[in-house]
C-alpha cells in the first residue's frame, strides 16, 4: 500500500507530540469550559502570557454559569493587561449563551458573537472530536514551509483561504482534536516564525522548503505600513489617590477598550485650566497596525482631585484611590505603567 505524504506527515507529527506536549492547565483534567477560554486567551497572544491569566480566570470564574453571573466590569478586570479585549466580551456573551442553550458543534461555535473559524474549529475538534480544521499562524507557517508555498500573500485572510483546503486534505480525521493541537505545538515550539528549528523537526523530511532551502520565504506576506501617533497624557495624583478617565485609545479603535481605564489625555482646555510640568516618563504600545508613543507629564502646581473633576474639562475623570486600583480594569500598559509610578519616590 502506497505511503501518502499526508500519511508519512501524521505519523511523524503524532509520534512527535506524544513525547514532547507541553504541559498546560487546559490539558490537565480538560473540559469543554477550559478549552473555550484557553482558545479565546490563546488569540494572537503566546502562552507563556496567558498562563497567569487562565489560572486566575479558572479561579475567578470556574464555569460557564459562574462567567455568565459575572459583571462586564469584573470580567475586564480579570482580563486586563492580555489585550484585545473584544476577547473578553465575546467570551462573556458566549457564556451566556451556553447556559441558556448549550453549544456542541462547530457550526453552532461559529454562529456566536465574536467566534471566527479558528476558535470554533478548535474547539469542536478538542472538545467533540469534530473533524475540523485549525488555521492560525502556526498552522499556516507549518504547511506552507511544509509544501513551499511562497505566494505573496496580501492579507492574512488571503493566506488562509489558500491554506484551509490543504489543512482539510492534512486532518486526521479519526483524532482530529489532537491532530490540530500537535500541528500548532510544532509551530509554536519548532517551526517558529524567527529562527526556526529545521534541525529538530519532527517532520523535515517531509518539508519541502527545508529541501529547497527556502524557509525563510514561507509563509511571505505584503508587509503593512504601520502609523506613528503620539499621545500626550497627565499624571495627577494626591498623597491617596490619582486621576483617570475611560480609554481614548478604544474610541479610535471602534470601542475595542470602551470599559477600560486609562490616564487622562491633555486636551487644551485642560492644557489652559492646569498648565503643564515636565515630562516624566515617555512609554510605547502597539495596537493594530498603529504604534503609539505615549508622553505623561506632571501638572505645573500641586492640584486638589475632588475640586479638579467638578471642572468640565475633567467631568469625565474619576479619582481613584491606591487601594481601589486593584479592583478596576485598565488597559495593559498603563496599569504597569501607573503601578511603576506609585513605586517610585520621585512622582
């Protein structure tokens, strides 16, 4: 009987998975409510940042109906400082509707608010053996160094309607729960997008582009021009508490943030009511396909909180005191950068 490459690539990714799985919380003792918010953590983000945060998450709201019960606010909290946070409110709508009519297909995954193909199909082939197709990142990068695709790809939708048919054609369809998750390990831990490991893969001789020396070429997308923006910002504080205001980054990006806390921007009529000291820290995000710098200056004179948000210009301020501040949703950045003032003496 004659060995397909599909076959060969398997049998070698399998065997390979046995011995050398990571060891997550989400495949210990797993379940569908693990796998749901792992899948929803593990979007564009790298384990090594979303352990804590499933830790936690899993203690805070350990079920489905616990999640469900949970307010918007709570849950952003829990989620703070992992980004995209649209993440945490589809996840939350998910819960509630899971409680409501419980969801035990792909078909059903992809019809909630916010689940796209990659979080659906990897959660009815992990959960119910569904035979269904991952593509991420990882998934493509694997299968298009493994058959050398080098087409230009302009978007990342682009790339993964090539690269759906061949993932389909690959799929275990007996396993295909471990299957996906074995083909994402090798992507994440071996055939990582920076300096891959060819040398120790599992599947080298299977790999095309390791035959051909074209590695580095897969898989190739039109690089996106990124837009520099700059952010000027006040840090205003008292001997208990300090000033911030709802994102106004996340009304730029179409309420991504809407919910989170952030330090007041300078507009000029603030700029006129409290002039401005000098720059204390200068700090950098990313969001999308923009690179933020954001400059956070000290007032000119020492400001009283209670008397400064009666002013229109800070009406949408809040005050927040040192003890309060853990129990709020910020945006990632600034809740480690406000945490780095308060240690420091010298603001």
């Amino acid at each position: 009987m004659r060995v397909t490459l599909e076959d060969r690539f398997r049998s070698l990714l399998l065997s390979w998975y046995s011995k050398n799985a990571r060891i997550l919380p989400w495949r210990i003792n797993p379940s569908l409510y693990k796998t749901v918010v792992s899948e929803f953590m593990l979007q564009q983000t790298q384990v090594k940042t979303v352990l804590p945060y499933f830790e936690r998450w899993m203690h805070l709201f350990p079920s489905f109906k616990a999640l469900s019960e949970a307010k918007e606010s709570t849950v952003l909290m829990a989620w703070s400082g992992l980004g995209y946070y649209a993440r945490a409110k589809c996840l939350h709508e998910c819960a509630r509707v899971f409680v409501k009519d419980p969801i035990y297909s792909y078909q059903r995954w992809l019809n909630c608010k916010g689940v796209g193909n990659y979080t659906a199909a990897a959660v009815a082939s992990i959960a119910f053996n569904e035979a269904v197709a991952v593509v991420d990142g990882n998934v493509m990068r694997v299968l298009c160094r493994l058959l050398s695709v080098t087409e230009l790809f302009k978007t990342k939708d682009a790339a993964v309607k090539i690269i759906r048919p061949i993932a389909n054609q690959f799929l275990l369809k007996t396993d295909p729960g471990k299957y996906n998750e074995a083909l994402m390990e090798l992507g994440a831990i071996v055939c990582t997008k920076q300096k891959p490991h060819c040398e120790e893969c599992p599947v080298k001789s299977c790999c095309k582009s390791y035959q051909k020396d074209t590695v580095h070429l897969c898989p190739h997308f039109v690089q996106v021009k990124r837009t520099r923006c700059k952010i000027q910002r006040y840090w205003i504080r008292d001997t208990h508490a300090f000033l911030l205001e709802p994102s106004t980054v996340g009304r730029v990006f179409q309420g991504t943030l809407r919910g989170l806390l952030e330090l007041p921007t300078m507009t000029p009529q603030r700029l006129s009511a409290i002039g401005v000291g000098k720059l204390v820290f200068a700090g950098r995000r990313s969001i999308g396909t923009k690179d933020f710098t954001e400059q956070i200056y000290l007032p000119r004179k020492k400001i009283n909180l209670e008397s400064l948000i009666l002013l229109p210009e800070f009406s949408n301020c809040v005050r927040v005191t040192f003890d309060q501040q853990q129990y709020l949703a910020f945006t990632g950045p600034h809740k480690h950068w406000i945490s780095k003032f308060l240690q420091s003496n010298k603001f």
